[in-house]
C-alpha cells in the first residue's frame, strides 16, 4: 500500500499494515513511542489498517512504551522486532530487579542460598521457572516474605522430596560391543 507523510513524503507498506507500522518505517524511536495516529485528519486506533493513499500523522510521547500486544497486529519485520527487542529487554531489566530484591532479603537473614538450589525451589512455585519467580517479585505480584517463608520450609530436611534430597545411586552396567567379529569390547562401569 501508498502511504503519505504529512509533508507528503511517500511510504510504501505491505497490505494489512497499521500506524504502528508506519511509525516504525519513519523511525524506530518513533514507533517504541506511539500513543497515538491520525489517519487523513482523524484521530483512529492503532490496530486499524491503512489503505492506500492514506495520510498519516503519528502522535508520540516520552512516557509511552509498546505493549505486547502491538505485536498481534503489526505486519513488518521490523516493526515485530523492535517490539520484541523492547519487550525482551524490559523483561531482563525485570527479572534482574527481582533478583536484586530476593538477594536483599536473604541477605538481611544472613540465609545464604546458591543459584542451583533457587532454581529448584522456583520450580516447585506456580511460577515454574527463576526467571518467572524474579519477575513476580519485581512486579509485585507476589509477596516476598510469604516466598522466603517457603523456602526457609523447603530447605529444611525431610521436607523435600527423596529424588531432590538423596542423590540417586548409580547402577553398575555392562556393554559388550558386538560390532567387530573377532573380538568384543567389554565395558563395565556405572551409569552416569
């Protein structure tokens, strides 16, 4: 499709594109700060094709970030990139936070955890993952104290499950290998 700047500069989009990506085809920094699209002097929302010979008007502001679901109707590469590149980024930025804030609270219980033990203990969390478990914490969503809680129950023995707590014992096994005709190769050893 033909698109038209307000100055009258010509843009051409694939068909089914949308303001969002008619601000990232200006510029990226445009598109990661799109509040707003006039569309021939009208203000319209952002999911809403365009057609050619459009006029489109892009309204931004400072405070404004992509939402995930931009990337459910935008229609360029570049413009799901960026908002995947955004996203991405502030889902680290998150899950850092997180960690900085569960490390303060271990801290200040003088509880010293490694990173191998959190992550079983995230495991067994509704949030599955330490990523996801950083991530709640930094969101709010969830509450410290009631999580440190659980961990300080966990990691009491005979708490946890026998397969988490007890290392399994290795069986021995034999291999023969078979493939030469004369000879064979015992091998004889624990499974590992």
């Amino acid at each position: 499709i033909y698109v038209f700047t307000p100055k009258g500069e010509l843009r051409i989009l694939p068909k089914g594109a949308t303001a969002v990506d008619f601000a990232f085809d200006i510029h990226s920094q445009g598109g990661l700060r799109t509040i707003g699209a006039k569309v021939n002097g009208r203000i319209v929302p952002l999911h809403q094709k365009l057609s050619s010979g459009d006029q489109v008007e892009i309204i931004t502001s400072k405070n404004q970030s992509p939402n995930a679901d931009w990337e459910k109707f935008v229609a360029t590469h570049k413009a799901r990139q960026h908002i995947r590149k955004f996203l991405n980024e502030e889902q680290r930025a998150r899950v850092a936070q997180g960690r900085e804030m569960w490390q303060k609270r271990l801290t200040k219980a003088k509880l010293h955890v490694n990173e191998d033990t959190l992550i079983r203990f995230a495991a067994t969390t509704p949030f599955g993952t330490i990523g996801k478990f950083y991530s709640a914490i930094a969101a709010a969503d969830i509450d410290i104290e009631e999580y440190f809680k659980r961990l300080r129950d966990w990691l009491r023995p005979g708490n946890r499950p026998a397969a988490e707590t007890e290392p399994e014992e290795s069986t021995p096994v034999t291999y023969m290998d078979t493939s030469r005709a004369t000879t064979g190769i015992l091998i004889q050893g624990r499974r590992d």
